[in-house]
C-alpha cells in the first residue's frame, strides 16, 4: 500500500477522533463546576473519608460555650503559736483577727437555651463567692446558681443577658467508638480552645469519680479549666458535659470523660423546675459482688450486688430487705455487675414500683416494694 493510500484511509478517522475530543473538552468545561458539589458531597459521605477542616462545626457551637470565672473567701492559715496560752498572754489573751484571702478557679460552661441557662461542673462552682461568666463576644455576666447534683457533678447557673446563642443538642446514644469529637473549653484561663480526638469509649463506669457514672471516655485533650465545657460531635452538636480526666499527674494523659448531654437534660430540666434533682431510693448502700466476695461467702453466685446497710424506715427496710442480702435482678433484668441497677436508680421517679431479686443465703425470693424520694443532703 503506497503512501498516499495509507494517508487516505487514515485521514477521516483521526479527524473525526480530533473533533469528538475537542467537543469532550468543551463540554466538561462547562459541565465541571456544576458537578463539583455533587462529587464533592459524594466523596465526603463515603465510608472512611471525612471533612478536611471542622471549622463549620466550632462555629456552631463555640458562641454557647462560656469561660467561668469563681472566687471564694478562704481563711489564711495561722501559726500554731497563736493558740498557744503563753504566746497569747503577752497579748492580753486578745483575739487575733483572722484574716482572709481570695481563691481563684476557672472552668467552663455551656449555655444551653436562650434564657440564660449554663450547664457546668459541680466541683467548678462549689463553694463559690462568685461566679462569673464571660462569652466569646466578650461580654460577661454575674452567674447564679439555679442547683447543683454532686451525685453527677453537675450544676446548673443563669446569667440575665440578651441574645444567647444556645447549642445545638446531639444524641450520645448513637456515638460510636471511633466517632470524631471535639472539646471546647478553657484549659490553665488561655481562653478558648478546640482540641480534637475520637471517642474510646461508651458507658464507662466504676471509676469511683462520681455516684452515678455512664461517661463517654475520649482521647481529646481536657485539662484544668475545661471541665464542664462542651464534648462536640463532628457536627457540631453537644453530646456530652466534659467533667474529669485520669488523674495521675492533673494534666491531660489521653483518658477524658464526659457526662453524657441526655443524662445532663434530665438535671438541668428537674433543677430548672424544681431546684434540685428528683430521683426515685429504695434506702440501701450496696456493692458489686465479686467471685472472692463469694467465695468468702461460701456462696455460688458472683453477679448481682450485695446490700452493705438499709436506711431505717426507708422502702427497702419496709419490705424487709436486710444487710447481706444479695439483689439478682431488677424488675426481672439480671443485675449483672450492677451497672444496670444503678442506671435505673438514676433515670427512676418516686412513686415507681420494682420488683427485686432477693438471696439471702441459699434462699431466692422477690420483693416488690414503691420507690421515695431521695433524702436531701
């Protein structure tokens, strides 16, 4: 085949293959930026990928997080030759004035309605003169305190100011280990700040911090002056109230916990309403039975609590519940190690009916018995 041959078959085909490219590159010019967030939006939703920035959720939620400010009046330490009877003699045995100094705290809070209504940490106020917060917009106003729940370390305060931006509210329920999270707080008084990790776990409890413990644990660093800040979930809505860290050195080691935002709602709704927390007591102290517990006990259980003392006069005395008996299960759910009886006391209402689960040696028996009021402290 000669040479012209060879370029006369070619020539259409490579001519229509140049214009069918040329009408290619025109046309997604035009049609990119149209699809641009559309495969942007894909990319983001599939499984394993994520935003590049979080700044979106911060601004949502950063305007309702509050640095707090308490002072308290302490008493100076005297010296001990001040009650001594032969130092004070030279005194005229005359009173020495004590004298007193101011202590500072910081800590964070969350403003959780329009009305003014802060949710922090019982430990961040207790105790306090005065209690001060300042928002991100640089006002700042006197806080007082609405009630307090140390059996969560909760409290509950109200500022009077204007156009509060409350934060977006989560569902802790669906967090999932691994979930990214954000904490926002006011760690040593440097002002706010965002620190990020994942959450490492759910329903963790029996710590010993606190009565009633169902933490999110997350590696987001928390330090002194972020307790009682906000725990964020990627998108920005509250999940959880950051209370307490692992505390071998005071600092941040990798190991937060949060009290979860839905536990929290139910003590801010009940001290809003009614000043403090309404739980339903049954009027024992108890523990988690152990294998060696039962062992010494010469029994063949090891699941359930053990009743250590019954309140006089309290539901549980009533229906004759005594020390040493051991509670199985409740409202006929296995107790386990205890952590679901101690949930139902903290979700529970005076005036609820349960039916335990009693051994008492190697005798079972079931004992029904109406739920009172928790004693104030």
């Amino acid at each position: 085949m000669t040479l012209k041959k060879i370029f006369d078959y070619l020539a259409w085909p490579v001519a229509c293959g140049l214009l069918i490219a040329l009408f290619f590159l025109v046309f997604s010019k035009q049609i990119t930026p149209l699809l641009s967030p559309a495969l942007a939006n894909v990319t983001n939703n599939l499984p394993g990928t994520g935003p590049v920035s979080y700044a979106d959720a911060v601004k949502k939620t950063a305007p309702a997080v509050v640095n707090i400010f308490t002072q308290r009046r302490v008493a100076n330490q005297t010296n001990p030759l001040v009650n001594d009877p032969l130092f004070r003699h030279f005194y005229n045995n005359s009173n020495i004035p004590q004298q007193e100094r101011l202590q500072s705290s910081l800590g964070s809070g969350v403003i959780m309605n329009p009305e003014g209504y802060i949710l922090t940490n019982h430990h961040v106020i207790n105790g306090a003169d005065q209690i001060v917060a300042l928002l991100t917009d640089g006002r700042e106003a006197q806080a007082r305190v609405i009630g307090t729940d140390p059996d969560t370390d909760l409290a509950v305060l109200k500022i009077n100011l204007d156009n509060l931006q409350a934060i977006p509210i989560g569902d802790p329920s669906k967090a999932r280990v691994g979930d990214v999270v954000l904490a926002i707080g006011n760690p040593f008084g440097v002002g706010q700040t965002v620190t990020q990790g994942i959450i490492s776990a759910v329903g963790r409890y029996g710590l010993g911090i606190n009565t009633f413990e169902n933490y999110l644990q997350t590696d987001a660093a928390i330090n002194p002056g972020n307790s009682g800040g906000a725990l964020i979930d990627a998108r920005g809505n509250l999940i959880g109230i950051n209370t307490a860290i692992l505390d071998k050195t005071g600092f941040s080691v990798g190991i937060s916990f949060a009290v979860p935002i839905d536990m929290a709602l139910r003590t801010l709704k009940d001290i809003a309403e009614h000043g403090n927390v309404i739980r339903g007591w049954i009027g024992v102290e108890a523990q988690k039975m152990t294998p060696q517990l039962a062992r010494n006990l010469g029994l063949d259980i090891n699941l359930g609590v053990i009743v250590t003392a019954v309140y006089k006069e309290s539901p549980a005395y009533k229906v004759g519940i005594r020390p040493g008996d051991i509670i199985t299960d409740l409202n006929g759910i296995a107790l386990g190690d205890g952590r679901k009886g101690v949930q139902f006391i903290e979700q529970s209402r005076p005036g609820d009916s349960i039916t335990l689960g009693i051994q008492r040696g190697l005798q079972k028996t079931e004992v029904k018995l109406v739920m009172a009021a928790q004693p104030s402290r």
